[in-house]
C-alpha cells in the first residue's frame, strides 16, 4: 500500500509541476530568440578597418532575417556576392563572400566580440587557397 501512495504523490508532483510551471520551464519562444539576435546584431553596422592590411568592411542594413548590406575596399571597390549574420550561442557570427577580379570566392567568417567591439575570425584567400586569422576594428 505504502507504494502504491508513493506513486501516487510522485504522479500528482509531476503533474503539478507540468502544469503549471511547464510554460515558464518551456525553452524560450522562438521570435523572442529571433529578435534579440536582430538587436545584437544592429550592433555590428558600421565602418571596420583590418588592421593588417588596410582593409576596408563596410556594414549596414541589417536585416530579421540575416541578410545584411556588406561592401569591401581594398582600397577600391570589391563585389560582395553573399553577406549574411546569424544570432547563435548569444553570439553574432558573420559571413562575406567576395566575387571579383582575384576574389574568386574569397571569404570572411567573423564572430562580433562585444568586449572589445571587435570582428574576430578567419579570412580565406581563394587565389592561393590560404586561411589566415584576421580582426577588424570599428573605424571612429
């Protein structure tokens, strides 16, 4: 009898708890994920300057749904083919892939470093199929 009630008790515990706190143990909404990760993310528009080399990384018009308005100087003009951001891990990652005379494919993935309001990754040259470590540093 004495586990029969023990059952019973556990049961009516874990009903309990299921539910009337399973929404707020729930994990968090996806829009709220969504919209935090857009207004981290605004964080990252602006002018950046890397500082081995003297390029340039141009960001704006951020958008919910990852894309992002991205252009490269080096000095001059170089074409973006692909910008995008995603919001993961309570991070901001981002990704730039360049098409052009001597960017065939060339590329960014940085991650925004809040601390020190820094992109910090790696930089892939598609010419000579190298990967190098690089950051960028906000231009005042």
């Amino acid at each position: 009898m004495k586990i029969f009630q023990s059952v019973t008790v556990a049961f009516a515990v874990v009903l309990f708890v299921w539910l009337f706190c399973g929404p707020a143990l729930a994990a968090e909404d996806p829009n709220t994920q969504e919209s935090r990760g857009f207004t981290a993310a605004k964080q990252i528009e602006g002018r950046w300057f890397r500082a081995n080399g003297g390029y340039v990384l141009i960001l704006q018009d951020i958008k919910p749904d990852g894309s992002i308005k991205a252009f490269y100087l080096n000095p001059r003009s170089i074409n973006v083919h692909e910008a995008t951001w995603k919001f993961e891990d309570e991070r901001i990652f981002l990704y730039v892939e360049m098409r052009d005379v001597n960017y065939p494919g060339s590329n960014y993935t940085l991650m925004y470093r809040a601390a020190n309001d820094a992109l910090w990754g790696s930089y892939y040259q598609a010419v000579q199929k190298q990967t190098m470590n690089v950051n960028f540093v906000r231009s005042k």
